[in-house]
C-alpha cells in the first residue's frame, strides 16, 4: 500500500512539475512573468531567456522533492500518505521561488527597453446573460452525478435492516477500520449528503465561471470573444466530468461504509486516488489546449462575427488599473481598491483570480485557507494519533 501511495506521490510531482514549466508558454504574448510588454517582446532573446531560467529553477526544484520524497520513503514509509498530501504544496513554494526572480527581470526589461504599452488593450462585456444562458451550461453531468449519489442513498435505506449492529466511520492511514460506531441511517447518510452538497458547489462554481463577465482584446474583440466561448465551454465540460468523478468516488466510498462485502486492500485508495485523478485531467488538458483564457484556440468565426458588429453594444474598456504593473503586486496579485471586480483574469498560471483588495474576495480567500489548514490538521492528526 505504501509502495502505491509512493508511486501516486512521484507521478503527481512530476505532473505538478510539468505543468508549471509549461505555463509561461500557455500565458498571453503581451504579459511576460507578470509583466505587461509589447507583444512581440516574447521573441526576443531576453524574454527566451527569462523562461529558459524559469524551465531550470522549476526542474531543479522538481528533482529536489523528488529526492525527499525518495527519502522519506525508505526513512518512514508509513508517512507516504501524508507525504502525497503535503508534497504538493512544497510544489507551490518551488514555484513562487522560480517566478519571482523572473518577474524582477522581466520588471527591469522592461524599464531598460522603455516599453509603455497602453492601457486600452482590454475590453469586458456586459452581463454574460445577454451572451450565454444557464440552459446550455452541460447539466447532464451533474444530473448524472446527483443520480449516482441517489442510487447510493437508495441502497443504503434498503440494506439498512440487514446491516450488521456496528458499521465503519473511518478506515486508518494502512486502509484498515479503526473507527466504528452503532448503526444509524443518520451516520450512513452523512457521506451521501456531503456528496450532493460537492455536486451542488460543483455546479455553482461552473455557473459562476459561465456567467462571469470576459476580458477581451479591444483590437480584436470578436476573434478574442469566440475565443472566451469556446473555452468556457470546454472548461465547463471538464468540470462536469470532475464533478461525475467525485460522485463517483463517494458512491464507491459509501459501499465500504456499507460493508456489504469483503473489501480488497486495494478498494478504499483505488476509489479515492482514481476518481480524482481521472477527473483533474480534463480540467488540466484544457488550459494546456486552449491557453490563458483561450487565447490559442482558433473557433470559426461567421461574417457576422468577423465584422464584430453584435459586439459594439456589448464591449466596454476594462477597468484601466488591470493593465497596470503596479497594480499587479509580485507580479501575481492583483490589488486595487478602486476596481470594483471581485474576479480578473490572473497574469500568470490559472485563468480566473481575485482583485484582493475587494472584502469579498477576502472572505473567500481566508475561508478556501481556514478549510485547507484545518482539513490538512486533522488528516495529520489522525495519521500520528497525537492526544490533543
């Protein structure tokens, strides 16, 4: 079991790892490690040069967590489930650690070539309800999942009287149960109601992404429009397919809750690291495909599009303070209190961020970061079994 929680930790760092060499190539032409240049700047030798630093930076830290993660496997192998979880995060860290002397270069560049670029580069459109209606969102996925966690719920009230009197709660860091509990249907329920809560937020979060308002080219604003399109719905489908995924992990979980039958040793980590990894692969390939925002998509475009005349009413000029370096704090965070946007599109690495200097934003943050500090707390609490 050890050796296969290793094995996952390698393949994910190395994942990890390749995607964050390749995301300078994913960005936009015109932003350069949180810069803002000219968008031919990105052929020149010096910015060729800026990514080749980021590539080694990134690949020495990669081999680097590779040896730890190699020597904390022959040092404390029952630590390997831990390590798959905390081992990623390190990941971050080499990331910051890569960029940051990147963004400071490509800071004094532009400085030393002069580049003013102008701020009138994007455009945002109206409420995306005059552009896309929740009708076409790809619902059949999260239909799906909700049914998978229904089927289970269903089994589980059917099978409940002949259940045995003491049912699984937990199962231990060597996959075994170590917790038990009298039978209840309150007990029983609980991982299929926490699934359907998953399926809800799900499918918010992919509606929220459909709805929310796109950043555009002012120069090309129907190519750059047909673009925003194609890649939310792409990102759409990966999410619902995330979605089937995670119902599906639940649904497999809830049959060793069950314990209708003698499970495999390789039943709870297949259920669980499986599902997981089959559906973060759509949702990684697509901003691979597609580019930041789906700036390297190439969607057919009718003459009216061509034309762009259905968009004059729809595009306005974007908060100028989004195209402004100093705005951009390391280059990664965007802060300004005078842009009223929650949400913006990120300069490096994923495609949606937060304007941290609005309250909304903050809660958010500070409450995805509570949740990961206490999740990770008690993961780690009940693998070392420390008395509180």
């Amino acid at each position: 079991m050890n050796l296969f929680l290793f094995i996952s930790n390698v393949v994910l760092i190395i994942f990890i790892a390749a995607l964050m060499a390749v995301t300078p190539v994913l960005n936009r032409k015109s932003l350069l490690f949180g810069v803002r240049v000219p968008e031919g700047a990105a052929d020149l030798p010096e910015s060729r040069g800026l990514k080749r630093g980021y590539f080694a930076i990134t690949l020495a830290g990669c081999l680097a967590v590779l040896g730890l993660a190699v020597l904390q496997y022959v040092c404390a192998p029952d630590l390997t489930l831990l390590a798959l979880m905390y081992f990623p995060l390190v990941m971050v860290g080499v990331q910051f650690a890569a960029f940051f002397p990147q963004w400071k270069k490509a800071t004094a560049l532009k400085e030393q070539k002069g580049w003013r670029v102008p701020l009138t580069g994007l455009a945002e459109t109206r409420s995306a309800a005059e552009r896309e209606r929740l009708s076409s969102l790809p619902w059949s996925w999260y239909i799906a999942g909700a049914a998978l966690i229904l089927a289970a719920v269903g089994l589980t009230v059917a099978v409940f009287p002949l259940l045995p009197d003491q049912i699984i709660l937990h199962w231990g860091p060597d996959m075994q149960p170590d917790q038990w509990a009298d039978k209840n249907l309150r007990d029983l329920l609980l991982m299929p109601f926490i699934a359907l809560g998953t399926v809800a937020l799900m499918a918010g979060t992919n509606a929220v992404i459909y709805r929310q308002k796109l950043q555009v080219s002012a120069e090309h604003p129907a190519l750059s429009f047909a673009q925003h399109k194609m890649y939310r719905r792409m990102m759409s489908h990966a999410l619902g397919f995330m979605t089937l995924n995670l119902a599906l992990m639940f649904a497999a979980l809830q049959l060793g809750t069950l314990n209708l039958f003698a499970l495999p040793l390789w039943f709870i980590p297949a259920a669980t690291i499986a599902p997981c990894v089959l559906g973060m692969l759509p949702v990684l390939y697509v901003p691979i495909r597609a580019g930041q925002s789906g700036c390297k998509l190439k969607p057919t475009l009718s003459q009216e599009d061509a034309l762009g005349e259905h968009l004059s009413s729809q595009v306005k000029l974007a908060h100028p303070g989004r195209g402004d370096d100093q705005y951009w704090k390391l280059g990664m965070f965007y802060y300004n209190p005078e842009d009223p946007a929650v949400l913006v599109e990120n300069r490096f690495g994923g495609n949606g961020g937060f304007n941290y200097a609005r309250r909304p934003a903050q809660l958010l943050v500070a409450a995805i970061a509570l949740l990961l500090v206490v999740s990770y707390g008690l993961i780690t609490y009940m693998a070392f079994k420390v008395p509180l």
